[in-house]
C-alpha cells in the first residue's frame, strides 16, 4: 500500500474532516459562522486523540456524505489509514467526526426531500429583521427548521438577563401538529372518509373480514389464503394465557374496571415472557429488526384479546375456552369468551359476523391519544405488551375511548325521545356535555357512525325493542338540523351508536370499551411496528416555561 508523506496530523486532520457547509439554493438561511464555530470545536476535541497515532493517509478530501434527507451536505474527506499504523483512536477520532455531522444533519432540517417541495413559507421575524424561507412539504412544514430562528427575546431570560434562544412551535394538545409519518391509516375529515392502507373502510367493510383488515394493517397488504390461515394458527397459539395471567384476573372482583384489568394482565404477560422484554434483556430488541418486532406485535395482539376474554369469563363466572387455529379471530375471541349458544355450544354464525363488522369499524383511526401514548412508550424501544399498558390507560379516557361508556349512560339518562329537545337546550347553553357529537378531525359525519347505524337497523330490532335507538336517532336528527350544530360543523360520530350495537349484541356496557379494544389493537400495534423499523428518535416533547427565574436572587433588605 502506497502512501504520502508524514504531515503535521493536527493541520492535515482539520484539513480534512471539516469543510464549511455548501447551501444549493437561497432557501437556506443557516448561519455559516455557526456551523464554522461548531467544526472547529469538534477538531480541537479530536487533535489529541489523533497526534501520537503515527502516519495519517488520506484522499478524496471534498467526497460529501451521501444522505438522500439531506437538504445541504457537509464535505467530509473519506480517510484511509496505512495498516501498519492503524490504531483504535485515530478509528474513534473519525467515528466521531461522523457522528457529528450525521447529527448536524439530522437536526439542521434532515427531514426534508429536494424533490418534493411544494412551495416556500416565507417568515419574516421582527424581532431580528431577519427573513427565513421555510419549505412546504406534504402539506407541512418542518418544525425543525424553526430552531434557526434564534435571537434574544424579552420572554428568555436567565437570572433575569436575556439570552438567545431558538423559536419553539407552541400547540397545546398537539391540535395541528404532525408527530410521525404513517402510510397505514388516513382520515379525511372533510369528506368523512377512512382509508387503511389506501382501502376505503366502507369498501374494506362490506366486501372483506377484520381478519383481513387485521392483517392488512399489519403487514400492508390483503392476505393470500395460506397467509391467512398461519396468521389464524399464531393467533391461536399466542393467545393461550399463562396461568399467572390467569390468576392475576382472577384476583381482581368481578365488578372491577375492565381497563386497570387490563393493564394487569398485560403486566402479567410480559413477565412471563421476559425474553420479549428490552429491558429484562438488556437489548434494544425491537428497533430496526422486523422480525422481532413481528414477534411482539403478535403477541401483544394475541394477549389483548385473551385478557378481554378472561375477563368477561371472570365477570360471569365462566371457565376459558382455549382459541382454535382453524377459526376466525372474532369466531376465537366469543369462543375464549364462552359467549356461546346454548345448543351447540358454538359462536352463533350471525354473532360472529355482526362482531367481525364491528372490529373493522374500530380497528384503526390514525393518531389518535391512544395511539400516540402507544408510540411515545414506544419511542424508547418498549416491546408490543408494555406499550399496550400505555394506550390502554389513555384510551379509557372519558374523552377518549372511554367515551363509548359515557354516551350509553348519557342516553339512558335522556331515557326517552321527550327528553332530547330539554337536554338539548342544556347543551346549547353549555350546561351539559354532549357525547356522541363532534369530532376533532370531522366536518362532516364520521363515516363509521352511519355504517353503525345502519348494522343496528340490519339486526332487524326495532325502534320500539330498543327505546335508546330512538333517543340516539333523535339526537341524530335534532343535530342534521339545529343551527348550533350545523354552524359548527358538529356531526354524529361513531360513540353515538356504537355502545348501542354491543348491547344490542348481547354484551353489558361495562365490557363494550374492552371488546372494541380488540379491534382497535391491530391498528395500534401496526403503528408501533411502521415506529420500530424507522431510525429511533425518542418522544420528547419540549415546553414553554413560564415560570419564575429569579426567586430568592434578588438583594432585599
């Protein structure tokens, strides 16, 4: 191996590693002095590790870094090392060196695509004079690229002396802020329609099964006949509880919420398969690997609905039946259930397909709190089942999925269609809450209310065998027409009639939020898997303070 002469390392190592940032358009207004101060920082840290290394080879000085995200690229010399002389720090030194600049990268706006720009929001800030052209992309802007604009604010004081700081996006509630990118679920609020995976949910609910649904949200496409039959056989598999499962249930009385039922047999779970757990193991198991994550994302799913089952055993007093491999996963879940007819001692073939419709409905809607509880565990590189525990005690939030409770209580408190215009008029003036109506993301009506409309008119009970059909159907039609409603654009959402369907069934309303949970479970732990396989970045959202800098600093006398 040829190589050049010895050089001043310090010098040449400077040289080499860093070359100030190239900018491809006018767009980006970074400061190079910042970038310039930055490089010269990381080379003095690394001269040392470098100088009594021996002879430093190197070549291709201005070979930039190959980063498709990258809107700018930073020029880095590819160094090469004679073998005779190659030693582990000057490898640390450049390992660094590259770290660093992939941070750079990542943080100065690595989000974005040269090739998809849509337009350019261009921001003039006041405060500094300064002018920043923000691209648009997807219909969004990168939040990042905020952090640029930087300057002293009245409002950023330490010690009560102004300090410069970087300008932060303030959206309480995350009301227009988009936290991921998904291709699973998208919810078109104006035009009330679902897509999973690019299929309507209305084509996906008249002409497919939720186990096709399950599937598809999972791994991306319809399954073939083979592909289905495996899935049904590991569902099957998984779903048979471990006895501390059992017992942990067990434990509880049966008149206990279903949810904190839930987070137990979760918890139960996953110690009683600790070769799932990260932590247990000491490896980041999940990230980046899809077939591990598959092994979690079955299993939680698998679990969440053989915990459902053993509570709804517990509750009655039933004994659990083990899944079968052959049959469907709503056939499976009544069967776990022992919600069986009497005579054959079978899932009624008319309840298997009135359930397998309802958890098509509730199998995914995006980001939604649940969900992204989910997601934010699973951030960190949590397993499916730990995960799970997160979403559950947020979704059975009273304004969340809890809500589906709360609306069949509204309804039986209303009682009768006399009593909608009064409690009504409450709700117009804000005397009373609503459920049932309304939707952060809808303008129009949820599509998946109507669909549950129309199952409950299709199970051929009539109005006057329900009384709270009536009362939903008249909150329904007072909402198409009253002018507080409609001037907001408030219309039914599937809360409405969905708790309506599961009674109607045959299930108590103390288990409806449970059962539904099971369909909602394969479009969460979908997102947790589309999170696992991406580049990890831990959810860890910033704030505004607000609070005092100074007590106890100032002079009194």
């Amino acid at each position: 191996m040829s190589t050049l002469p010895a050089m001043e390392t310090k010098e040449k190592f400077e040289t080499i590693v860093f070359s100030t940032p190239s900018y491809s358009t006018s767009s980006q207004n970074f400061i190079n002095s910042e970038h310039q101060a930055a490089a010269s920082s990381i080379n003095q840290k690394l001269a040392p590790d470098v100088k009594d290394c021996g002879l430093l080879i190197h070549s291709l000085a201005n070979t930039a870094i190959t980063n498709d995200k990258a809107r700018f690229g930073f020029h880095i010399a590819a160094v090469k090392f004679d073998c005779a002389f190659l030693s582990t720090s000057v490898l640390s030194a450049f390992a660094k060196a590259c770290s660093f600049v992939g941070r750079i990268l990542r943080e100065y706006g690595g989000n974005d695509k040269s090739d998809d720009k849509e337009g350019e929001l261009i921001v003039k800030d006041s405060r500094s004079g300064n002018t920043y052209n923000v691209p648009i992309r997807k219909g969004s802007v990168d939040a990042m690229q905020f952090r640029q604009m930087v300057t002293t604010s009245k409002f950023s004081t330490m010690l009560g002396k102004p300090v410069k700081g970087q300008l932060k996006v303030l959206d309480v509630g995350y009301q227009n802020t988009a936290c991921a990118e998904s291709n699973i679920t998208f919810v078109d609020g104006e035009n009330g329609k679902i897509l999973f995976r690019g299929h309507n949910i209305l084509d996906l609910h008249r002409d497919r099964s939720f186990d096709d649904v399950a599937y598809l949200l999972m791994w991306g496409a319809l399954p073939r006949k083979d592909q289905l039959a495996h899935f049904r056989e590991e569902f099957a598999r998984l779903a048979n509880p471990p006895q501390n499962v059992i017992d942990t249930i067990n434990g509880f009385s049966r008149d206990s919420p279903a949810y904190l039922m839930i987070t137990a047999g979760l918890s139960a779970w996953a110690a009683a398969v600790p070769g799932q757990i990260p932590v247990h193991v000491g490896e980041t198991l999940y990230l980046k690997n899809p077939k591990m994550a598959d092994i979690s994302m079955k299993q939680g799913f698998a679990s969440f609905a053989a915990i459902v089952a053993l509570i709804y055993c517990h509750q009655h007093g039933h004994a659990f039946t083990p899944a079968e491999g052959h049959r469907s996963l709503p056939e499976n879940v009544l069967l776990m259930m022992h919600f069986v007819d009497k005579l054959t001692g079978k899932p009624a073939p008319a309840m298997i397909e009135e359930l397998d419709k309802l958890l098509i409905l509730y199998a995914d809607h995006e980001m939604t709190a649940s969900t992204a509880a989910l997601l934010h565990t699973g951030s960190v590189g949590a397993d499916a089942l730990t995960s799970l525990i997160s979403s559950v005690a947020t979704g059975w939030g009273p304004l969340h999925a809890g809500a589906i409770d709360l609306v069949y209580k509204k309804l039986e408190e209303i009682g009768s269609v006399e009593n909608v215009e009064p409690f009504i008029e409450k709700v117009r003036n804000k005397e009373q809450r609503l459920m049932g109506v309304g939707h952060r993301l809808y303008r129009t009506q949820d599509p998946r209310g109507k669909l549950l409309r129309d199952r409950l008119l299709e199970l051929s009970l009539g109005v006057e065998a329900i009384p709270l059909l009536a009362v939903a159907l008249e909150i329904e039609r007072v909402v198409s027409i009253d002018e507080y409603f409609t001037s907001r654009k408030l219309c039914i959402n599937a809360d409405l009639y969905g708790s309506l369907v599961f009674t109607a069934l045959g299930f108590e309303k103390e288990i409806i939020t449970a059962v539904a949970g099971i369909g909602r479970c394969a479009g969460a732990l979908a997102h947790w898997k589309e999170a696992a396989n991406k580049d990890p970045k831990i959810w860890r959202p910033t704030q505004l303070y607000t609070g005092p800098m100074s007590v106890g600093q100032e002079d009194g006398d």
